[in-house]
C-alpha cells in the first residue's frame, strides 16, 4: 500500500474508532507547531454542524495567533484522500453517543497507535460538545477567555502538548450569564440601547465568550425604553449568532414589575382592570418578546422587589396578590405553550422576606410553588452572600429559605439558581469596590446544588475594575464545580503572570477572600449594624444612616467593633497592593495589563475602606461629642483635607483605569452611563460637613451655625400628596429674630419630581433639578419663621412619572445665620 492510500485508510479508520482506544504510554509529545511552522493538522466530518465548524475555524485562529503557524482544515468523508505522516491529526468528532449525559460533554484523548499518526482526538456529545473540547484544548495551549473583549493569548513558536485523558460532562443542563441591563452596565448599549454594526459585533462576541466558556444560555432584561419593532431584526441577528454557537438567548420581563423602567407584558393599569382586558394585554406582549426569536422567558411576577407583603394574603381571597398573580401566570403559561411552544417559561424569585406563610399560602415570592410544575422557578439570591452563611439582607438573616425552596421544588419543576456576581446599586459598583468574595460564595453555591437544580444563570452587572473574573469563575462552576474549584479558577488566572509572581497573585487573592468572608459576612451579621453599610459611599439614602439615632452606647460599639473592623478590611487590601508591587517587574510583559487592573483595583478598594473609616471615625467622635455638650464642636479642618486627598488620589486611579476600558464610557445613555466615578467622587466631603456642622465646611454657601435636622425616607403609597415631617430643634440662644437661611436637599426619586416645603403655615415651593433626580433648593426666611425648641418642617412631593421605584430621601436640611448677619 502506498502512502497516499494508507493515508486516506487511516484518516477514515480514524473517524469510526470508538474512543476507548487507549493512548500510549510514551512521554513524546503531540507537536502542533514547530519554529513558526504547521506540524499538524485539523480534520472534522464533511457533514459537521455550526458548532463543529466555529470550534475548528477558532482553534486554526488561535494556533495561529500563538505560533503563527497555520494549521489546514480537512473534512473526512467517503473516499477523501487525505495523507498523513509524521503530521499531528487533531480529530474533531462530534458522535460521542457513549458519552455521559447531558449533551455538551466531551473527551480529550491523545493516542499514538502503530501505523497511525498521532492523534488528539476530541470526541463529543453532539456537535456542542466537540465544541467545548476544542475550546478546551484551546485553553491547554494556554488562551484564557477571560473577558468578551480581552482574551489572553500567549506567544511561542513552538507548540506542543503532553499525554491527555480529559472526560469533561456539564452539572448543569442550563448554563449562562443574564446581563442586568436595567442598570446603565456596558451591555444595556450593546444588546438593547443602540443597534450598530459595531455593538453588534461586541454582542457577538459576548455570545462566543459564552461558547468559550461551555455556557448556553445568554439573558437579559429588556427595558421599555427601547422599542421592540425598531430592535427586532437587530436581536434576531444576535440569537441566529447564538444558536449556531449553541447558546440560547433568554430575556427577563415584568408582569407587571413596575421598577426601573422594565418591560411589561401588562403595559398598563388598565391591563389589569378585568380578565378580557389584561388577557388581551398579556398576548399582544407575548407576541412582541417572542418576535425577537427568543428560547426562554424569566418574569419577575411582583410589581417590585421590595414590596414586603406583610399582611395576610388570604390566597382564597379573589383579591389576593397571590390568587390573582397565579392565574396570570397560568394565562402566560398556557398561551406560550399553545401558540410558542418552545419558549421555556421560568419565575424570579426575588429574596425579598416578607411573610414567612404556609404550604396553602406561601410567603409571595415563593408562590411558583402553586404554579403547574412546567413553569420554572429562577431562585434569585444577591450581593456576595451564599445559601449557607448568614445574609443579611432584604429582611433576611439568612438565605436558608430559598436554599430550601430551591432543593424543594427541584424534585417538582426545573429550577434554576440565580445569583450574583456584583451589586450595582450604591453596593460596589457605583464606586469601584471588587470583591473576590463573589469567587468563593459562588462555588459555595454551584456545589451545594449541583445535580439537583436543573441551571445555573448569573445576574451579571459589570465587567470592569476585575468583576470580569466573578464571571468568568462563576461560568466554571456553572460548568461544574465539581471539575473547578476555586483554586482551579485563580490558578487558570495566575498562570499568565509566570512562575515568579502567579504565586504572589494567588496568594494575594485568597487573602482577600479570606478578609472579605471574615469582616462582610461572619462578623458583620448582626442586626443593626452591617459592615455594607459603612463601606458604601455616602450617597443620598446612606447619610450615615449607622450613626444618626443612635444611643451614646450604640455608637461606641460602633467605633470599637464595626470601624475596627473595616480598618482590618483595608489594610488586608492594602496588604495585597503591596505584595503585588513587590512582584510587578517579575510579570511577563504580555500579562502586564492584566496585572495593572489587578494593582488598581486593590488599591481602589483600599482607599475607598480607608476613605469610609476616616469619615465615620470623625462623625462617631462628633456625635459623642454633641450628645455630652450644648455646644456643637466645628469638624476638624483636618479631616476634611485627608479625605479631599484621598478622593485626589482615587480620581487619578480611575482615570488610569478608564484610559483601558474595553468598553466605551460617558454620556449618551438615558440613564447614567457605566461607572459614575468616570465623572467625580466626591459626595462624602459634603455630606459629612453638612453633618457635623462645622463652620469651614459651609463658607461656600455664605452661612454660619448651621443646624441640623432630622431625616428619613418618605415610601411612596400613592401617586400624588406624599408627605414627611421633618423636625428642626433651634437652641435657645438662637437668633430666630434674625433672617435665617434653609437649604434642603431630596434625593432617590427615581423619575421627575417636584414638590413644596411648608414651614409655618407658608409654603414654598420645591422644583424639579435639572438631573430629575433630587431637588435642592435654599430659603431666606423672615424673621420670627421659626422659634426656639421643636419647629416642624413639611414636605409634600409629587411623582409624576409613574413605573419607577417610588421613594423620597430627605437627607440634608440645614437652617444657618447668613455670613455677616
């Protein structure tokens, strides 16, 4: 037999051999390239599918990119001569039938068989299968898809692999990531806001990272800003991208969520008047979701997310928010199922406590559990807490009741967990604040419910300042945590930066893991206080909320316990910044950016701890100081000059940082765009000297002897005619019978708003700032306005768009002498 004939044997021998074939002992390696040069060859079915050829085409690519060798493409089919010698066969075979169950898993084998060439076979189940094995073997030559936007190539002429035997199989069925794009996050653009050929590319590939990352299933949120019929075309392009990826494409919807602008497939109030109408409603927004070619439904069932449902529902009640909830899910339900039968309906299940109910009538967001078994329940959980340890959070103390929940109604209906891997709202992203927390609680997570719920989807709200690295270990232990831990995912991470400093860069990272788990979770879970709510930036709704009101004793504690522990919170950053710049100059060159994101984010999340402490050590020693002396103490200068420097400092590092965004920044966006520190850090300075009252701190505004008044969140019940009484204490040897100045500011209202203040039986009116977001306003008052001892001050506001969080924060009322007077 000559060699083109026992090539063209060989090469058909090869696409029928069962992969049991065992692999030779011999330590010779399978070489793939050699001095820049092709030494081996891909060969894939003449009929392959989509997947098939997408993972041949990228593993081509990717050879390429490393050693610039390119390597040829062959299909095998029939008589096709194919002749190989010394040349390495990469066999890309999607017919693994014995393979594990479910589709997706797949085996790497190497073989070195007499008379055959050398082989690494790569056998999957189905055509997405094979897929994810070429991705694997892809990572084995040393890619890392870590970012959609970055991918992480290393460079040698020479490649080449060792003895493999890798049998990989999926934990869950259903696997991916939901963008949260009713945030102003990167994707709210890229999927929804602004269809361009460019977003459509990036899109495209946040859908190859999903493939990359053995993930099949890419959700969003769609918002109601954004029409359906002028997008349609545009995210029909995105999910006939996913399919031949193997990725399925999802949204979430409200029905009828009422918050932060979401989609409703009950549009409107009188959606909801009687049956006929809302059901007329309920198709015609049916029908227009579905025209976007979608594969699953979640619906947020609720009207919003913290609604506490604290009164009896009575579920037999017609009028009851459960009765009348599940009968709506029961229309969607059938009609999907009717006239859209391959489009999987699934619930969100908020955490929101409420009440705790029973069997017959459960605690309102646990009402899937009444629902006809093929609907899903999507177990959503927040922020970087875990179903094990305590969470203190939307009336919790724990997340043992969706834990429960979860493995309970997975022996009934598919259930798919839901967590997070940031938390946009005034919780880490608003300031840059990574926590690689997020890496451990997810495992956690992903292995306590492996085998037993059905998927495991992600709620996903950012991708720079290392977030990026949530995801891309949460999409391993979605994957199964079985095959990837923790170690393996920060070590996948570590081995870019080389032998000398991965090390460190592990190390580094595990001690901040350990920090985090010890001072945001196991220490900061007693009611009252929350280690959260003193790192959070001081925004309109957090004014040092943790000390106002409270007794000289509570605020003691405070200092001793709580901001001691937020300083060890900070040096354990500090700590990790520090060992890393130790290592900097021993990183490969090619890693360098990587590592600079690394540097900086520590060092963020250092400064914005010490930032945070520097202020609550200032206004605890201020508030003890007021509640033992009439006379009010001016602020240290002092303090205010350190956290203008720190902020001075932090600003030139996020400015460093946005110079290497992988996505576009600043305006454009209906909402705020992606990372306000983009713009200035600054509010904590201004809160904190409207606070204590210190002279310096109000020159600006003309004024002297400020006086502080009492705060707090009016919740909105209806429309129109909301109302808060706020009290101003003026000392006795106040001069009221002087002009006096009041400024005042209202904040968190979510959508435009105006209002009046009345002091004294005299109104004044409040109108709407230019950002719609607060008001703020200031008063010259006559004299006598107010008088010593308790003064009442009203506020009544009105919101006059309706569909949005409905909140107001009175969170600054100052009553001054003007300057000179």
């Amino acid at each position: 037999m000559n060699r083109r004939a026992f090539g063209i044997v060989a090469i058909l021998a090869m696409m029928c051999i069962a992969p049991g074939v065992q692999a030779s002992a011999a330590a010779k390696p399978w070489v793939i390239a050699e001095n820049g040069k092709a030494k081996a060859a891909i060969v894939i079915p003449k009929d392959a599918s989509a997947p098939v050829r997408v993972a041949a085409d990228d593993l081509q690519k990717y050879v390429a990119l490393i050693s610039g060798a390119k390597l040829p493409i062959h299909e095998a089919a029939g008589s096709t001569p194919l002749v190989f010698t010394d040349t390495t066969v990469i066999l890309i075979n999607p017919a693994g039938d014995g393979l594990p169950e479910p589709d997706g898993s797949f085996i790497i084998r190497t073989e070195r068989e007499s008379g055959r060439p050398p082989t690494i076979r790569i056998t999957g189940k189905g055509a997405v299968g094979a897929m994810y094995g070429t991705y694997t073997l892809i990572e084995k030559l040393g890619v890392r898809f870590f970012h959609p936007e970055q991918e992480y190539v290393p460079k040698s002429h020479d490649l080449q692999v060792g003895e493999m035997n890798i049998t990989q199989s999926p934990a869950y069925k259903s696997r991916g990531i939901q963008q949260h794009t009713l945030h102003p996050i990167e994707y709210t653009d890229i999927l929804m806001a602004t269809p361009s050929d460019e977003n459509l590319q990036r899109a495209y590939r946040y859908v190859e990272w999903h493939a990359k990352n053995r993930q099949n299933y890419l959700f969003w949120w769609w918002v109601d800003l954004y029409d359906v019929s002028a997008r349609r075309e545009y995210v029909n392009k995105i999910v006939r991208y996913a399919h031949d990826r193997g990725v399925k494409v999802g949204l979430v919807v409200g029905m009828p969520f009422r918050q932060q602008h979401s989609y409703n497939l009950l549009k409107c109030d009188a959606c909801l008047s009687d049956t006929a109408t809302w059901t007329t409603c309920l198709h015609q927004g049916v029908d227009e979701i579905a025209s976007l070619g979608i594969d699953a439904m979640c619906v947020f069932f609720g009207e919003n997310e913290v609604s506490p449902f604290k009164k009896a529902e009575g579920c037999t009640d017609t009028a009851s928010p459960v009765k009348v909830t599940v009968e709506r899910v029961e229309a969607l339900r059938t009609y999907v199922k009717a006239k859209y039968p391959n489009i999987f309906i699934t619930l969100w299940v908020h955490p929101t406590a409420g009440t705790p109910g029973d069997e017959s009538c459960p605690r309102f967001f646990f009402l899937p559990k009444l629902c006809s078994p093929d609907v899903g329940a999507a177990v959503h959980t927040t922020q970087f807490y875990d179903l094990v340890n305590p969470a203190p959070t939307y009336g919790n103390t724990d997340f043992s009741a969706l834990r429960d929940f979860a493995l309970e109604q997975a022996k009934v209906r598919p259930v798919w967990y839901w967590p997070e891997t940031a938390y946009w709202c005034g919780f880490d992203i608003d300031t840059p604040m990574y926590f690689p927390l997020y890496i451990k609680s997810r495992w956690v997570d992903a292995n306590l419910l492996a085998g037993k719920a059905e998927g495991h989807i992600t709620f996903s709200s950012g991708l720079e300042w290392m977030y990026w690295l949530n995801d891309y270990a949460v999409a391993r232990f979605g994957w199964n945590p079985k095959t990837y831990g923790v170690d393996e995912v920060l070590g996948d991470y570590a081995s870019i930066f080389g032998p000398k400093a991965g090390g460190v860069v592990t190390s580094a990272l595990n001690d901040v893991i350990a920090a985090n788990e010890l001072y945001l979770i196991q220490k900061s879970s007693k009611p009252g206080y929350n280690m959260m709510e003193l790192i959070t930036p001081l925004l309109s709704n957090r004014n040092f909320g943790n000390v106002e009101g409270k007794s000289s004793a509570e605020i003691k504690e405070l200092q001793s316990n709580y901001l001691t522990d937020l300083k060890a919170l900070a040096e354990s950053y500090g700590r990790a910044y520090t060992k890393l710049k130790l290592v900097e100059g021993k990183v490969t060159p090619q890693a360098k950016p990587w590592f600079d994101e690394l540097l900086d984010t520590m060092q963020i999340a250092n400064l914005r701890c010490v930032h945070q402490l520097k202020a609550y050590e200032a206004v605890t020693k201020f508030a003890l100081e007021e509640t033992t002396s009439k006379d009010i103490p001016a602020m240290d200068d002092k303090v205010v000059t350190e956290l203008l420097a720190i902020q001075t400092q932090a600003k030139e590092i996020v400015s460093r940082r946005q110079a290497e965004y992988r996505f576009p920044h600043g305006d454009g966006n209906p909402f705020y765009r992606y990372l306000p520190t983009v713009g200035e850090w600054k509010p904590t300075t201004d809160y904190l000297e409207t606070l204590t009252g210190s002279e310096s701190a109000l020159v600006n505004e003309g004024v002297t002897r400020p006086i502080r008044c009492t705060r707090g969140r009016i919740e909105v019940v209806g429309d129109v005619g909301l109302t808060r009484t706020v009290t101003v204490t003026v000392p006795d040897d106040y001069p009221v019978d002087r002009t006096l100045r009041l400024m005042m500011t209202v904040s968190d209202t979510d959508s435009a708003t105006e209002g009046v203040m009345i002091i004294a039986g005299k109104e004044y009116p409040l109108p709407m700032s230019g950002d719609s977001k607060k008001i703020a306003a200031q008063f010259d008052l006559p004299p006598g306005t107010f008088k010593h001892g308790a003064n009442e001050v009203v506020f009544r506001f009105d919101d006059t768009v309706g569909g949005t969080t409905r909140g107001f924060y009175v969170y600054s009322v100052v009553l001054a002498v003007p300057k000179g007077d």
